[in-house]
C-alpha cells in the first residue's frame, strides 16, 4: 500500500523548497495549502462558507480570503466553523489523490499544520523541516515583504519544534541547499528499505 509520508516545518523553514526537491526526484507531493485553496474556490463550498458569514465574503465569484482572514482572526468560533468545512473537503480530496497515485511506494503530505490539525496521527513518516530562527525570519521577510517582528510573533504561536521532534522520522536542517538536495535522496533511499523490509 502506498505510504503516506508528511512533510512539515514552522514558518520560513523551507518546507515548500523541500517539497519541490521531492517532485524533481519523482515523488508525488500533495501541497495542501495549494490544494485547500483550489478547494474553498469551488462553488458548492464557496456557498457554504458564505453562510456562516454575515456579510458578503465574496468578490468577483471568489472568495475575498484577506476579508475572511480579517474576519476569523477577531472570531474565533467562526475560525472553527471555517475549518469544519474546509478540512473534510481537504481530507477527502486528498483520499482520492492518493487513490491515483497507488503505483508509487510513497507520497508526500506537505502540511505547515500536520502537527496542529493532528494529521501526523495519519501518516506513515513524519519530516521535519528545520532552519535557525534568524535564517528563518530573513528568508520570509524577503520573500513576503514583511517586518521581522510580525514573523517573529508568528514563530513564537507556532507549536515548537523541540515538541514536534519525537514524533518524526527525519529532522533535515535546512541551510545549505544542495547539502538538503542530498539529504532527501538519502531519505528517499530510507523510505524505500523501510517500506522493503515491512
Ligand atoms: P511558509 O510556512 O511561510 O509557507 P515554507 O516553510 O514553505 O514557509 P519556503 O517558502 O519553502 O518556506 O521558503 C521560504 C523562502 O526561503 C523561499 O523564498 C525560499 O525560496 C527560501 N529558501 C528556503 N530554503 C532556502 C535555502 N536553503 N537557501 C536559500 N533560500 C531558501
């Protein structure tokens, strides 16, 4: 049966550049944020997420996800609602992506709320991407245009990697980028005696 292998790392650690390094060495990659987005863009969810709003959180036939962001973050009990659509939307479409994808030995699962959302509990093998914390707040603040304290307030909610560590396979530290290139072909290799021997 094909192995479900997830893939996380707080904010800025590098978790979509080593996801892409997978997908270069032919390994499937579900991205579910990208997925998610895909997802809450279709009309019969767009429906039911407008109903838990009062006001119209639409634009254009999208959803207007800054509005939806400004709304959830003031409301928590919306945020809940928010999620009680869109993650069994996720979760089923990602049962189907892997229903296509059963020739291969493995997929990854890049999620940046494996640990959060408790879906480590449904993988196989767990990653973990990690970078020093100043790595990780100048690598954000140049792709995003942000300020370093707002990245630094996100790291500081995040769960903790020193928290996330016993539940994972492999840690790889992400600072020098053909060193993680040569990491992952090892872990590949791993994966596949692992899945050889069972
Ligand atoms: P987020 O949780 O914010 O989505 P992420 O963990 O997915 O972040 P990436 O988007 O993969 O992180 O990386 C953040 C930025 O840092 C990107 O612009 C990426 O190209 C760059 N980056 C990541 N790793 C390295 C590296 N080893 N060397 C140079 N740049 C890197």
């Amino acid at each position: 049966m094909t192995k479900i292998v997830g893939l996380t790392g707080g904010i800025g650690s590098g978790k979509t550049m080593v996801a892409n390094f997978f997908k270069e060495e032919g390994i499937p990659v579900y991205i579910s944020d990208e997925r998610a987005k895909i997802i809450m863009d279709k009309p019969e969810v767009i429906q039911k997420i407008q109903e838990i709003f009062d006001e119209n959180v639409q634009k254009e036939g999208k959803l207007n996800r800054k509005r939806i962001r400004e709304i959830v973050f003031k409301e928590s009990h919306l945020l809940e609602k928010l999620n009680a659509i869109v993650h069994p939307a996720v979760k089923k479409d990602f049962k189907q992506w892997v229903d296509l994808h059963q020739k291969y030995s493995f997929v990854i699962k890049e999620s940046a709320l494996l640990f959060e959302q408790k879906l480590y509990k449904t993988c196989d093998y767990i990653i973990l991407v990690t970078a020093p914390e100043e790595i990780r707040v100048k690598r954000v603040v140049k792709r995003d245009g942000v300020t370093a304290e707002s990245i630094r307030d996100i790291i500081r909610n995040q769960l903790k990697d020193e928290d996330k560590i016993p539940f994972c396979d492999w840690v790889i530290i992400n600072v020098d980028k053909e060193l993680v290139k040569k990491e992952i072909k090892n872990i590949i290799e791993d994966i596949n005696l692992r899945n050889n021997s069972i």
